[in-house]
C-alpha cells in the first residue's frame, strides 16, 4: 500500500515537472523572440512602433485610402518577407502575392498588421513579427521555425486595381526601353512588329501561333512553336490583340491581370499578374 502511494506521488512529481518545462519552453521562446527583434531593431536603425505589447512592431508606409479592411472581404496583396536572421528572403513581388479573404491572411501577425494596424486597403506596411505571430515553432517548407519575420505587404482593392496594373505596366516599360506601343481604352498595351499578308485573324477563327508568355519580372510562364486554338478559347487580350495582324503577323502584347488571369491567376500565373507575350500567328485557317 505504502508502495502505490509512492509510485503515485512519483507520477505526480513527474507530472509537475513536465509542465514547468512545457511553462519555461514557452516562455523562453517569447523571451528570446522579443530579444531578436529588439536587437534586429536597433541593429538596422529600424523607426517603428509596437502595436499593443504584442510584440508586432509596424511602420505605415502608405496609409490605407481606400475602404475598409474587414474579414469578409477579399483583398489582392502582395508582400516582400524576410527572416531577421537573414536565412530567407523572398523580395520578388511579382511573385509573392495572393488574393484571399483578410479573414484567411497568414500568418497571425500579417492579418494583425493590416486588420488593426494599417486598416484600410490601397496602403502599404511594413511588419517586424515575432515568431509566436508568425510561423510559429513548426515554421513551414520555406521558414524555420521560431524565426521572426520582417514583412513589407501592399494590400489594394479590387477597385483599383485597373489603376495598379497600368503603373506597373508603364513602368515595366520605361525600365525595359520598351517603346512603340499603343494603349487600348481597355488597358492592353499593343506594338504590331509586323502586319501580316495573309488571312485577318477573326474572332471566329481558328489559328496557329507561336508564342513566349513572360511575367513582368522576366521569368518565362509559357511558350509554344505551333499552338492550335480557336481565338475565342484563349484569354481577352489574345482575343482583342490578335485580330490587329494577320496571318504571318507578329505583335507584342503587355496585358493587364483583367484581361488575363484575373485576381487568382492560374498554375504558375500568380494572381492578378500582369503579362507580356511576343507572338506569331503562323497560321489562320479559313
């Protein structure tokens, strides 16, 4: 009897001393958290503010104009992340960007930042979030886990997106010399580079082309030497586009994310992208 009482006062014991660990794990995961940033801070010269002793500091870089952000809406954002401890970046914005609902935004921290912080929409922030807001102690394929987090995200309205598009565009194009193009009342950007003798491309038509699709930051999406469709079947800006060449015609299109994929893209097109195709209508069968 003594026995059983020892054994369960062993169990006991044991029982409270894995919960201290578990209790001082944590907190020493907060602890170091809060020592990281606090030095990434002073390290970097960093002018920001913490939010509500969560330990989120925050610098609006473009304050909110447009409306509201609440949880039901979905948004088109796109973000440059880093780890404070330098083992990962991402800063290619062209391809860090998502359209989901502000209630679905990842992780923690982010949708703290731009729901309480900056929120409205058409603004830009940039976050310093410690782990336990971030990826947590599990992290993810990319980030490790209990790294914080130094993110910079542009949260814009589906209203403005037009707007968005054409600055990217036109910039896209001053950076790249790119001259000679028209813009179309419907936002295309189009350069015929050769007219072509053969039958009109219609709207009705069937035609063979041959194409490269870039991104706007010069990564190759798609290509094809002799591609088979009806122009009704393919994306507007191929369908408003093509029908300004004929068969053996050439033209550059740059086309904005409403004539393309939309806001959520499509396999490696990543939501409302913008786009630059060079193509050859090689063939326009009557």
């Amino acid at each position: 009897m003594n026995l059983s009482k020892y054994k369960i006062h062993t169990l006991l014991a044991l029982i409270a001393l894995v919960i201290a660990s578990c209790d001082k794990e944590y907190e020493s995961i907060d602890v170091a958290d809060d020592k990281n940033v606090d030095e990434y801070i002073k390290k970097n010269n960093l002018d920001v503010l913490e939010y509500n002793n969560t330990g989120i500091f925050y610098k609006i870089l473009t304050p909110g104009s447009g409306p509201a952000l609440e949880y039901k809406n979905d948004i088109p954002l796109l973000y440059s992340i880093k780890t404070i401890d330098g083992s990962v970046s991402a800063q290619d914005t062209f391809a860090n960007r998502v359209f989901t609902y502000v209630g679905y935004v990842n992780p923690e921290g982010l949708r703290i930042g731009i729901k309480e912080i900056l929120k409205n929409s058409d603004g830009q922030i940039r976050l310093i979030i410690p782990s336990r807001l971030g990826y947590g102690r599990n992290g993810t394929a990319v980030f490790p886990g209990n790294t914080s987090i130094d993110v910079t995200v542009k949260v814009l309205s589906k209203a403005s997106i037009h707007k968005y598009d054409d600055a990217v565009i036109t910039a896209y194009l001053a950076k790249n010399s790119m001259t000679g193009f028209t813009k179309a009342p419907s936002g295309l950007y189009y350069k015929i580079i050769q007219k072509g003798a053969g039958l009109p491309v219609l709207p009705e038509s069937r035609i063979i082309t041959k194409y490269n699709g870039n991104l706007l930051n010069g990564n190759s999406f798609d290509s094809s030497l002799a591609y088979n469709s009806l122009l009704e079947d393919l994306i507007e800006g191929w369908r408003e586009g093509l029908p300004k060449i004929s068969e053996g015609g050439k033209i550059r299109l740059v086309i904005p994310s409403s004539l393309g994929y939309g806001f959520n893209g499509s396999g490696s097109i990543p939501g409302f992208s913008c786009l630059d195709f060079e193509i050859e209508v090689t063939k326009v069968y009557p």
